[in-house]
C-alpha cells in the first residue's frame, strides 16, 4: 500500500476568496474524488483548527494500493482539475509518499 500526504499553506487570499473559504472549497472538491477515481482506497482531508504561523493550513491523506493506481489518480482528468484550483490558491507545499 501507498500513502500520499500533502500539507499546503494557503494564501491569505486568492480567485476572490479568503483562506479558510478557499481551505473549505478544496477540501469538498478532494473529498468529491473518492466517488469519481476508484484507485483511491481511502482519503482524508483536514483543515487546520489553527491559525498559529507555523501550522499549516490543510492536509490531504490517501492511501493507494500500489503506485500505478497512484499515478493514475494523480492523472485523473478530477484530480488535474481540483490541483490546477489548489495551484493558485496555495503559498506552499509540502508532500511524503511512502509504502506500509
């Protein structure tokens, strides 16, 4: 099995809304992959109940069954189109894939 985690800082504001709009917008566009990429095993998003400087604003957890499948969500015409939307609205990035 494969996990992806990705941590995103957002902007304080982009595509006409502020943070935490922009956080609840991504976070109901990845929830809305599971129904339409069916590599994915199991996906979480969480939006930081903090604003502290050093946190960050959101993370994503899923889990694959192996690479390909990976590979193929992240090609996904969904996915391409909920990571173009995250690409303008985030500050920063940060991303670990590892097996278990």
């Amino acid at each position: 099995m494969v996990k992806h985690v990705v941590m995103w800082k957002l902007k304080d504001f982009a595509e006409g809304a502020g943070k935490k709009a922009n956080a609840l917008k991504i976070k109901s566009s990845l929830e809305g992959l599971k129904s339409k990429i069916q590599e994915i095993k199991f996906l979480e998003v969480g939006v930081s109940i903090s604003d502290a400087p050093d946190f960050y604003d959101m993370v994503l957890i899923s889990e694959f069954k192996d690479m390909r499948d990976m590979e193929s969500y992240r090609n996904h015409p969904e996915h391409v189109k909920a990571a173009e939307f995250i690409g303008k609205v985030q500050f920063e990035r940060k991303v670990v894939d590892y097996t278990v």
